[in-house]
C-alpha cells in the first residue's frame, strides 16, 4: 500500500469539494481510521503501507504523519520513499490512497 500525504492544497480542497459535489474531507485530512477503513474493506490491513516523502525531507502535513505514525494498528514503514522511486511505487502499489487535491495523486491514477 502506498498512501500520499505530501500534498497541502487547503485553498483548493473547498473548490474540489463544490465542483465535484462530494464531501471528501476524510481524503483530505487522511485520519487513521478513514485509512484503516479502506483498507480494512480490501483486506489489506496486515500489509505494509509506505508513504511518499518530498525530495526535500520535509512533510508539509506534519500532524497526518503524527497521526499516521502513533496508530499501532497500521502497519507503517518508516523508511523514506523519495522522487522516482517513490512514484513507481505508488504506481504498482495494491492500493495507492492519495489527497484528490494532489497532481501527484492525478500523475500516479493517469499512469495507472
């Protein structure tokens, strides 16, 4: 599993939300349980889940990693997944969980 939480496009999540009609605010804010939920209804739950990291080290979303990082049922690697290697993970993944907000997200669903 592969989950992006890089991106940090608030101005632009109420304009998603209005254009598209969807309450999508669980996507954007990526809590625990939304991500346990997923990935409970796909069986998943006992794998490992990677998240992708920004080329310069830093996570905008600093409090979802927290979140993420602190839930002792998820099992979360703590290795980085930078650049390149990071899409082409995201790409092959079983299950990519991305911020609709996020062109990253839209590159990984085109190649898909």
């Amino acid at each position: 599993m592969f989950i992006d939480i890089t991106a940090d496009h608030s101005p632009w999540n109420k304009k998603i939300i209005r254009a598209s009609g969807h309450d999508m605010t669980a996507a954007f804010e990526m809590r625990p349980e939304y991500i346990r939920s997923l990935l409970g209804s796909l069986q998943m739950l006992d794998h490992p889940i990677y998240m992708e990291r920004r080329l310069h080290g830093a996570y905008p979303n600093q409090e979802e990693v927290q979140r993420l990082m602190g839930d002792p049922s998820l099992s979360l690697m703590t290795e980085e997944v930078i650049g390149a290697n990071g899409l082409f993970m995201a790409v092959v993944a079983n299950v990519y969980i991305g911020d609709p907000s996020s062109l990253w997200s839209l590159m990984v669903a085109k190649i898909r």
